[in-house]
C-alpha cells in the first residue's frame, strides 16, 4: 500500500511527510476559521453566508486547497487520490461534514465527467463551475430505482430534429435547488437479449421548458428533489459524450467519488469516537470515572477498530488509483465499509453521551441522520455487496489446498 506503520502519526498509520503537512494545513484551517463561524449558524445549516463563504473560498485556494479534481489545463489544482482522503477525513470533522466539509471552501468544480464533454460544452459550463459561477446536479435516480441505471433508468430521449425530447422521473437528487445545470441520464435505445439499453447523458437547464423540480424533506437537513420532465426539449449540442455511452460516464463519476465519500464519513465517526473519548474521562460515577466501566471500554475499542479496519481500506484503495489500477471493487468495499462502520462508532458515542448525545447542541445527532443516509446515497450497501460478492465469485475457482 506504500503505507508504513512502524512511526505512527496519524490513527495508527505512518503518513508521509507531504500528507502529514497537509493534514496539519486543514486540521488549522478547520479549528482556525471554520469552526468559529459554524458556532454561530443554526444546528441544520446547511451552508454559510456568502460573505463568509467567499473569504473561506479566497483563503482555502491561497493555501491550494480548491479545484483538487479539476484538470490542470483548466485552472485546476488536481492532487492524489490519497491528498483527497485526507482532506475529506479532516474536512468532514465539522457538524456540516456531511453535506459541507469545511463549509464548502474546498470546493470549486463541477462533476468530473463535465471533462467528457466538447470544447464548448466544457467552456459553458465547466469552466463557470471552477470559477464559481455556476453550481450542477447529476440525475440518476429513478422510482423504479438506482442501483441498476443500466437496466432501471426508464426516462426516455427521443430525437426530434435538433433537439432530443426527455419524458420520465428522478429522485433523490441532491442539489437540484438553485442549480444553474445538470447532467442528466436517459434512455435512448431500449436493450435486446443481445444487448443492454443504451444509455445517454444529458445537459439540462432549469430554464428549459418542461422540466420541473420538487423538493422532498429527508431526515438530513439537506433536501433532495424529485425532476419530473414533460416534453422537455434538449439541443443535440447538449449530450455529453457520444449518444448510448452515458452509463460508462456514470460509473467512471460513481468509482472516482466512492472513496473520498467513505473518507469523509469516518472522519465524522472517528471526531464523534475522540469527543466521546473526552467526555468519558471526565464524567464522574458513584465509583470512579464513567471510562472506567467495561461496557464503555468495550465500545471505545470497537469503534477504534473498525475504524481503523475502514481507514487502511481507503487509504489501500486510494494507493491502488494513484497507482493506475483499476478502483470498482475497492471503492465499493470502503463505500460499504466506510458508511456501515461511521454508522456504528456515532451511534456508540450517542450512548456515551446519553441525553447530551442527541440534544441539538452536539454534532452527534446530526451526524447519526446524516450517516443513515449515507449507507443509501452513491449506491446502498446491499448493491456494494453484490458488486464485492460477484467479484470475488468470478475470480475465485477454489482454495489453494481443499477445492
């Protein structure tokens, strides 16, 4: 993995020099500047004000913290696949973390398969989006479901002359409200006994005649929406890529995001582990102190642990990327892993706390709904473990000594 242990400095694990630099930069910049202006928002926030959010964005990209997944060629600042992790592990560490780490200061860049697109495409839309004048959505989801796009994605694209007409449903979309874009997929061909249907990407406008946007209220603060589209017309020149290879673009933007995603949950769960750490050695019992009690100590190991177990998955997943290997299965097995453990370490410090745990001047309950819902968004757990399941069935004949 190129990730030693005999010198540890980081949970357990011997970063390097450069990583542990960076980590030091935000772990400041979090306690320094995020942290006070967080305390002054309500407890479901979900963002800044501009004037805040504005300063944070200048001082995050004079340290070279923003556009960390933006080509170079268009003003981006692209890192390693294992700088990401350790800026989503730190950033998350915030009561926003699960919607906006570090309030969005590292931000600046629109989703990466936008890089697909023409030149025209590209000076439209992705370069706003690094300048930070346009925001975007992606639109999977259906119903019927999303964890089978291929198969499930039931919208439709007809051509009509210059434009492309879209009838159909999404769900769960996050950030739809007040987007100035979208990237939207549909099926242009249904699929054969010999072939699968053919899948497209589209760029939609708000604007457009016949798309609408609903708002659906979750447990999490942020709301998703549901896009209903009705004869809603798309010029050619706004299908992104070639027409019936949306889905290859959908799984590459999929895998490239699974991995800071399960960074960024543990760094909510290892924040909710140390703070429940803090407070069991300093609450008192009829005899001694309430870390003393076995049934605490018990799940501060636990949860140090799987921590630990879900941490070295990342970081070998992320060593595996910025090695060139190919990242499906290893991001599905930290996706899974990364979400189910965040889950478990939160909901032990929710004990540890008792009442204080879930009272709305902690992190915690926010956390504990925002990680619930983590375990379904970018593919839910029981699709990960298909994946993983499939993967390990296909390229395993027998054991090495009994088959």
């Amino acid at each position: 993995m190129g990730i030693a242990i005999e010198e540890e400095n980081h949970y357990g694990f011997r970063l390097s020099d450069e990583l542990t630099l960076l980590r030091d930069q935000v772990r400041r910049f979090m306690r320094e500047e995020v942290k006070p202006i967080e305390d002054t928002l309500p407890h479901d926030a979900i963002g800044c004000g501009r004037e805040d959010r504005v300063r944070l964005r200048a001082m995050a990209e004079e340290m070279g913290l923003t556009r960390l997944t933006v080509p170079e060629e268009y003003g981006g600042n692209p890192v390693s696949a294992m700088a990401r992790v350790v800026i989503a592990e730190e950033s998350s560490k915030c009561r926003l973390g699960g919607y906006a780490p570090a309030l969005g200061a590292f931000g600046g860049g629109p989703p990466n398969i936008i890089w697909g697109g023409t030149p025209d495409q590209i000076e439209r839309y992705g370069i706003p989006c690094v300048e930070g004048k346009m925001r975007a959505f992606v639109a999977i989801t259906e119903p019927t479901g999303g964890s089978d796009p291929r198969n499930n994605i039931s919208t439709r694209a007809e051509k009509d002359g210059d434009e492309w007409i879209l009838n159909g449903r999404k769900m769960w979309i996050t950030g739809a409200e007040g987007a100035d874009f979208g990237i939207l997929f549909a099926r242009t061909r249904d699929g054969t006994a010999e072939a699968p249907p053919e899948i497209t990407a589209f760029i939609v406008e708000p604007t457009f005649s016949g798309i609408n946007f609903n708002e659906i209220k979750v447990i999490r603060a942020l709301s998703p929406y549901e896009i209903v589209l009705e004869n809603c017309r798309v010029p050619v020149e706004n299908v992104l890529g070639s027409v019936g290879q949306g889905f290859g673009v959908a799984q590459s933007w999929l895998v490239d995001a699974r991995i800071p995603y399960a960074a960024g949950c543990i760094g909510m769960a290892q924040e909710a582990l140390d703070m429940a750490c803090g407070w069991v050695k300093q609450r008192p019992t009829r005899d001694g102190m309430l870390a003393d009690k076995q049934a605490i100590q018990w799940m501060i190991a636990d949860s140090e642990v799987e921590l630990r177990a879900a941490r070295m998955l990342v970081y070998d997943a992320a060593s595996k990327v910025d090695a060139g290997q190919s990242g499906k299965v290893d991001a599905s097995i930290c996706k899974l892993y990364g979400t189910e453990t965040a889950g478990r370490v939160v909901d032990r410090a929710i004990q540890m706390f008792g009442g204080m745990g879930v009272a709305q001047e902690m992190p915690l309950e926010r956390w504990y709904r925002e990680l619930r819902v983590k375990r379904i968004g970018e593919g839910p757990s029981e699709v990960h473990r298909m994946v993983i399941a499939r993967d390990k069935l296909r390229n395993t004949s027998g054991g090495v000594y009994f088959s």
